[in-house]
C-alpha cells in the first residue's frame, strides 16, 4: 500500500488538527513534541504527516507533494490553487475583513482609488474587484495595523479573530470579506485514485469534528 | 539580458527527455493510425477571432501579438478549434464521419495557469467528427486507453462526466450565467459548505437539492453512481445524460474496458464548448490530468459547420512524466550503439561499414574529426560507446 501524506500547517491548526487524527487513532502524537522533524510516519496506517509553511499546504497539495492538506481558508482563497476544498473543520474560526478607521464606515467609495495594505493582496484584490471599486493596493507582510495608522494605507484587508488589536490601535472592521476557519483540502488526482482511504479519513476528521461541535 | 535565456514559460528539452517525449507521441500517433485516424496539421498561430468569443479558452489564457496589417493573431490555445475551422474551409465535402489525429504544441498563459508556469504544451489527440451515437464517444474512449497503455501506463483511470447533467439541473433550477458560473466553480472545488450556502441563496430545494448537495462526494464506480440516477426523479436533460452515459458506459463494457473506467458527474466541463459525454484521464504519476476530452456538438456552428463531433486531447509532457516516475522504467538510452574512426584513404569503406550497420537497425557515428587512436579512444569512452571500429 502507497504511503498518503497529510500537510499541515504549522502552528496552532497543526496543533488542533493532531488532536482529532490522535482521537481517530492515527499515531501522530510526536508532532506536538518540538522536535526539528519535517516528516512523521504512522506506519500502521500507512501515512505520513508533514509540517510545513501555512500558505505552502495549498500548494504541496496542488502538486500532490502531499494528498491531503489541513490549512486555513485564508491560505486556501489567497493562494487560489486548484485543489479540492472538502470539509470546514470548524476550528481556528475568524474573519477576513476590511478595518480602517471607524470614520470611513460606509465611506469607502468616496476615496477612489481607495488605498488598501494587506499580506492577502489577492483577497483584498478579487474583493474590491467584487464591488467595482478602484483601488491601489500595497504589499506587506506584518504589523498590518501600523499602515492606517501611518497613513501608508486608507484601509487594510486582514484577518480579525477577536478584533482586540484594532480597537487597541483605534481601528474598527468596516466591512466583512467572508468567515473562515480550518479547511481539509484535497488534491485532485488523489481524491480520485485513492477515494476509498481518502473518504475514510476525511470522512471520519469530518464526523469527529461535527460531533464535537454539536457538543459544544 | 543574458543571450542565452529562454523567456519565462518555454525552454529546451534534449537528450532522455526527448526520447521519452518522442516514445510517447509516437504511441499514441501508432494507436491513432490503427483506429483509422489520418492526420491533420494546422497553424501554429490563427486570427483572434477563431478562439475569440466565450466558447473556447479565455481571452486572457492565449498569448497575442500583432501582424504588419494590425490585426491580431494568437498562438493556438487549443487544437479542437483550429481543427474546427479547417474543417469547415477544407474537409466539410468529405465522406463522414471524419477521424483526424494531430500532434503539436498548444501555448497559454494567464492567471489561471499560475500554477502552471509553463507555457508551451505538447499535445496529440483525435478529433472524430461527423457521428453523433455513444458508439462515437465511446470509440475516442476506447482509443484513449488503448494509447496509454501503448504508452507504457497501467495504474489510470478514465473519469466520465455528462455536461448536460448538470446542465439539467442548473436550467431547472432557472439560475443567471453568472450564478451558473459560480455554482460550476463550487462544484469544481468539491466545496461542500460553498454549495450548501448557494443552494440555501437561491432556494434550490427538492431532488435538485439533493443531487447538489451528494454529488461532490459520490463518485468513482460507475455503475453504482449510474444506477442510482437511472431511476432518479431528475429533469428531462440530466435524466438523457444519464441514459447517454449508460449507452457509452456499456459499449465500454463490450470492449472490456470497464476496469479502466469511473464516473464524477460533480466534472464540470474544462471547456465551455463541450455538449455531452465528457472525460479525463487521471493517474497517480501525475497530479494533474493527462488527457481530457468530450463531444461538442456546437462548436463548428461558429464557422457555419454543423456537424456533431468528439475528441480528446493527451498532455504529452504529463503522460512522458507519468511513465518517467514508474518503478519500471522504459530503458531509453541515448549513446549510439557504435562509432567508426576512419583514416583519410579508408573513408569509403568506414562508410561502407555504417551504412550496412544502419541498415540492421544500429546506431552509428561515423568520426568526422580525424582523431588519433588515442583521441579516438578517449572521444568513445567519454560518449559511453561501447563498439569502437577502426578502418
């Protein structure tokens, strides 16, 4: 039997997604334990489990470096690979907004083109593409808050889970982009040629996750 | 700018790589000419306006320039439609149906093939025009996987898909081009929680619903998916899809060739000309598909030909890939078999000597250095030629 192989992003949805693959009796627990190792093998269940960059799991999976992908659905929307997108995990929920200062609330057509600084510039793009509106758009890769503050940007497209850092910095979610939350992604080839193992994994994650939800 | 750069998307391929290019293109080329396909060459380049509108690749995929009169011409996307028009300009007068194979290279580029920097795609394939019966579809399918195999690949399988299946279903449920467009979308990224929502925004209820909402998750055997839907209570045209794909599923069946074949009726078709019995080839050598093809009853009608048609196109670089990564590989070998190393006076005999060495099947070089014994020597070693003659 092929070895399949889960990509997970590393952090804290690595961490969540361990726990429900160790209650489903896969043998993954080492991951937890901060090793330098990439690369965990089950050897029972034939899978292998491999930890890599968040916005790199669409891609292992796209190229089917990896079958199966645990990942957010920022990482899924901004990296716009062609994979399969099968289960909403239900956890590591937040939102992809646009915040800026409260001022701007309903005023975001005035400015044209509307300045936006975001790390999801394709997000941010295919949004305000969305709605018609012109707009300049500006890279970057952290501390997002500082840019309306430093006038860099009118606005900012980011991901706000409890909105604690923007009301600290005097910034406010102007517009909600859409919900997300973990995501179990698929390649597309493997979906096909590996169904039956792939639908019981993916299958169980997906039952294990409903059941814990409901019980919430 | 470095001379000796290719641009972005486009390089060269020599040595191992072409003679596993040149083996898989000529499987398929062999099984094409046994099936009774003759071949067709068209233009590597076109005007716009034969790709132009929204039934082939976008706009936005093609790589365009401009010619001396100002018009513009664009670097074949794809072959069906080039095929298309030669037909209607040359061949519509001919006994039919038509079999053309074809062999070249398709060039695209664009945001939705990011992912896939390359730009230049060998590509061979069949176009079987002017037959309208599952005996037809079934054909190309047949001629599909008998190539492969020719090929050297055994662990694939061939998908079915109706377009009009969900075609049905999307006219029954009277949704806008646009909605259409998003539902296919969802339906393609097997996003189950995307079409939960879309169906609960366009109060899509009852057996739709249903069909919507199971089908990203219920393929693979053919005959479990068909049967389920035989006597399902769908609407005329996903219920004529399903018989369609009973006629050509079983005529697959009377070829033995079941093995090869599963269903995903969530498919959505790759292009938009495509009218009927659509398909891919999946393996798992290769994360991508690599051959695809369908019926498009229409597409000629653009250049006033209205002839039902069928073909499939194979990815040649993904087949050659797909082959190279299995554990049995073709022995290929790229050193000719022997080298003859000739003094000035004795030509006409070294030459003697190839040519009869040729003409068993060898591979020979004939020295046109005038090397030393000793540099000979060495040139043969260095080259991994193992017959060394010297006349």
């Amino acid at each position: 039997m092929k070895y399949l192989t889960i990509a997970l992003a590393k952090g804290r949805l690595a961490e969540l997604s361990v726990k429900i693959l160790m209650d489903l009796g896969y043998d993954c627990g080492e991951i937890l334990e901060k090793t330098r190792k990439l690369i965990f093998t089950d050897e029972e269940h034939k899978l292998k489990f491999i930890l890599v960059k968040a916005s790199d799991v669409p891609t292992y999976v796209e190229y089917g470096a990896a079958d199966i992908g645990i990942v957010g659905r920022d990482t899924i929307l901004e990296e716009g690979r062609n994979i399969y997108e099968m289960v909403d995990l239900k956890f590591g929920k937040c939102r992809m907004c646009v915040c800026g200062p409260a001022s701007l609330k309903g005023k975001l057509g005035e400015h044209s083109p509307l300045r936006v600084a975001s790390k999801y510039t394709n997000i941010a793009k295919d949004y305000f593409d969305s709605k018609d509106m012109p707009i300049e758009l500006i890279k970057l890769n952290g501390s997002v808050e500082l840019a309306p503050l430093t006038s860099l940007s009118d606005v900012i497209v980011d991901i706000v889970e409890t909105g604690k850092t923007l009301y600290e910095n005097g910034l406010d979610v102007l517009e909600e982009i859409c919900p997300l939350s973990a995501r179990i992604i698929v390649n597309r080839v493997s979906a096909k040629m590996e169904r039956e193992r792939i639908t019981h994994i993916v299958g169980s994650m997906k039952a294990k996750v409903h059941l814990n939800d409901s019980n919430n | 700018m470095n001379k000796l750069r290719t641009p972005a998307g486009v390089g060269d391929i020599y040595g191992k790589d072409c003679l596993l290019k040149a083996h898989t293109t000529d499987s398929i080329r062999e099984v094409c000419q046994q099936f009774g396909y003759g071949e067709i060459q068209t233009p590597a380049f076109e005007y716009l306006e034969v790709f132009g509108d929204d039934m082939s690749i976008p706009s936005d995929e093609s790589i365009k320039f401009i010619d001396t009169s100002g018009k513009v011409l664009v670097l074949r996307p794809d072959f069906t439609t080039s095929i298309s028009r030669a037909v209607a300009s040359h061949l519509s007068d001919k006994p039919l149906p038509l079999r053309l194979w074809y062999s070249g290279n398709v060039y695209r580029s664009g945001e939705t093939y990011k992912s896939a920097k390359k730009k230049e795609f060998a590509q061979s394939g069949v176009e079987l025009i002017g037959a309208n019966t599952p005996n037809a579809d079934a054909e190309v399918i047949a001629l599909t996987i008998t190539a492969l195999l020719r090929a050297g690949l055994e662990d694939f399988q061939l998908e079915l898909s109706h377009s009009d299946f969900l075609q049905g279903i999307i006219e029954d449920c009277k949704l806008s081009e646009d909605d259409a467009d998003t539902l296919r979308s969802l339906l393609d990224k097997k996003f189950s929680i995307g079409i939960e929502e879309f169906c609960d925004n366009h109060a899509i209820t009852g057996t739709n619903r249903e069909i919507l909402s199971e089908i990203s998750l219920f393929f693979g055997d053919c005959e479990e998916v068909l049967a389920k839907y035989t006597h399902a209570p769908l609407n005329e045209k996903s219920a004529a899809a399903i018989a369609d794909l009973n006629s050509v599923y079983n005529i697959l069946k009377a070829f033995k060739m079941e093995k090869y074949i599963t269903v995903d009726l969530g498919q959505v078709r790759s292009f938009r000309y495509y009218t009927g019995v659509i398909f891919r080839a999946l393996t798992t050598a290769s994360a991508f598909p690599i051959c695809g093809g369908g019926r498009y009853n229409t597409l000629g009608r653009r250049f006033d030909l209205d002839l039902p048609a069928t073909g499939v196109a194979f990815w040649i670089d993904r087949i050659s890939d797909a082959i190279c990564r299995m554990e049995n590989k073709l022995d290929l070998k790229t050193e000719a078999d022997a080298i003859i190393f000739s003094k000035e006076e004795n030509l006409s005999e070294a030459y003697h000597l190839a040519s009869s060495l040729r003409s068993k099947g060898k591979k020979v070089i004939l020295d046109v250095c005038n090397l030393s014994k000793e540099e000979a020597q060495h040139s043969a070693e260095i080259r991994n030629i193992r017959n060394v003659y010297f006349v």
